[in-house]
C-alpha cells in the first residue's frame, strides 16, 4: 500500500488525475472504474480540463461505476447518474454506449448484477479504479462487515452512511437504504487502485485502513492485500497514522528511484 501525503486535496487531485490521463495516453481503450461523493470532483474537472484542452479524448473508455442508489432515476438530483453526467460525461465525448452503471431498477437484480461482473470481464478487467472513503470505512457501498470477496450486488445502508449523506436530501424526500455496488472482490480486480480522502472526518477510517488489521469491519483495509493500490490523503486525513514519517520517506526514496531511471 502506497501513501502519499499530499499538500492540499488539490495537489492530491492533480497526482490523481495526471495518473489516470497517462494510463490513457499509453491504453486510449482504458476500463475505469468511477466513485462519486465530493472527493472525486477534482480529479473529474481535471480529465475534463484535459478534454477540453485536446490533451484527452475518451471515445474509446469504458466506465463502470461503483455504486448506485436503490430505485432513483437517472433524472434525480441525488442520483449517482446525475452526479456523473453533470461532473464528467455531459463534459467529455464518451460515447453513451460505454458508460456502465449497476443495475438500481426494475427486476432481477441478481442476475443483473452478475452481469455487471461479466461486462467487465468481457472488456479485459477495470484498468484503474477511483475510490473515496466513507467515515466508516466503507469503499462504494460496502458498509463494515461487507465480505472481502463480495461481488456486485445489492447492500443495505448503516444508518451512518445514511447519516452523512442526510444534508443531500430535502427535508420531504425519502433517502434511500439500499444501492447496489461493486463488491470488495470486484475492486480488488482492479489493476490499478487510486484512493483520495480528505477531512478530519476520515481520518479514523484512513488509519483503520493503512495501519489496522485486514477486516471485513473496515473494509478499506481489504486494499492491504492488493499489489497496486495508492492512497492519496491530505493533511487532516493523514493525522492519525502514526508512521508518516516512513511514509514521506518512502516515497522519497521512491521518486528519487524513478528520476534516476531505475524503476
Ligand atoms: C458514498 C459513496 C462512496 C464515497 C463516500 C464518501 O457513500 N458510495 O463511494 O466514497 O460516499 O463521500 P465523500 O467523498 O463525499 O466524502
């Protein structure tokens, strides 16, 4: 597990998606794998940024979103579709055909679901995947006790997640508790993992994560057992790791390695 400790959540947003546009540049078919909350927003008007430039084009991406609410329409505000349309796709030339999302309507779900595992199986595996944290621990929606090697499928909502998710919703609108998302599995299938927190009010899950035991009750900590998986975390999320020091040192050493051609 790599962790950067980076200036600001911009910097950390810079790093992100200065990875994510050379992957592109190398792969221009690249399989993403996308998160929504605050924490991505900068790394998406960064690929955008990018877009617009002419820097990047992604009309050979494919995107598989993490997670989606339980029977909210594309169309509503809090809808994790509407989210990505307004932040990223409405704003890149993605063709609508290659954005996938996890079945949140109609029947058969289950099936559904095992289907999303297979798209991404068909078009060779997610290359990278962007991930936030939630202040329990959780990544998408895998809430603490989530199996380690859980697949897409539907999950309910701790009554924390609800909590910290609450402000998004009017007072006469019903929240939902239950959305389907990616598995711990299926991240971890990932080649490439990219982390971001920000906040004091990560900063227990973050520690949990990097310096905790593997446990399904922080099941961020899974990540300990992939071989590619970075973390990128601002001072206030960095707080309570006790080894920063290390941290800084190895990635130090790590960059020193790389300027001189070695790695
Ligand atoms: C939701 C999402 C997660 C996200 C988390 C944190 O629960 N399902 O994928 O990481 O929120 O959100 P934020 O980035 O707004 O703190």
């Amino acid at each position: 597990m790599r962790v950067r400790l980076t200036q600001s959540a911009e910097h950390a947003a810079d790093l992100v998606a200065h990875e994510i546009l050379t992957q592109l540049r190398a792969k221009p078919n690249l399989v993403l794998g996308l998160a929504t909350g605050s924490t991505p927003i900068g790394v998406y008007t960064r690929l955008v940024d990018a877009y617009q430039s002419g820097a990047a084009s992604f009309a050979k991406v494919h995107t598989f979103n993490l997670d989606e609410y339980l029977d909210l329409p594309a169309s509503h505000h809090q809808s994790y579709r509407f989210f990505m349309q307004r932040h990223l796709f409405d704003a890149i030339d993605i063709p609508a055909a290659h954005i996938h999302f996890p079945p949140s309507e109609g029947q058969n779900l289950l099936r559904r679901c095992q289907q999303y595992e297979t798209e991404i199986e068909d078009l060779g595996g997610l290359d990278i995947q962007l991930l936030g944290i939630g202040s329990n621990g959780h990544i998408g929606f895998n809430e603490p006790t989530s199996s380690l090697r859980s697949r897409t499928r539907i999950k309910t909502l701790t009554p924390k997640t609800r909590q910290d998710n609450a402000r998004f919703y009017a007072s006469d609108e019903t929240q939902p508790t239950l959305a389907a998302t990616m598995g711990i599995g299926t991240i971890l299938g990932a080649r490439t993992i990219l982390l971001q927190a920000f906040g004091q009010k990560k900063a227990e899950a973050i520690r949990a994560t990097v310096e905790g035991p593997v446990s399904s009750y922080c099941p961020a900590s899974a990540l300990q057992l992939h071989e590619d998986v970075t973390l990128f975390l601002d001072s206030e999320a960095a707080s309570r790791l006790s080894m920063q020091d290390y941290y800084l040192q190895t990635q130090m050493h790590e960059e020193q390695l790389r300027r001189e051609d070695r790695m």
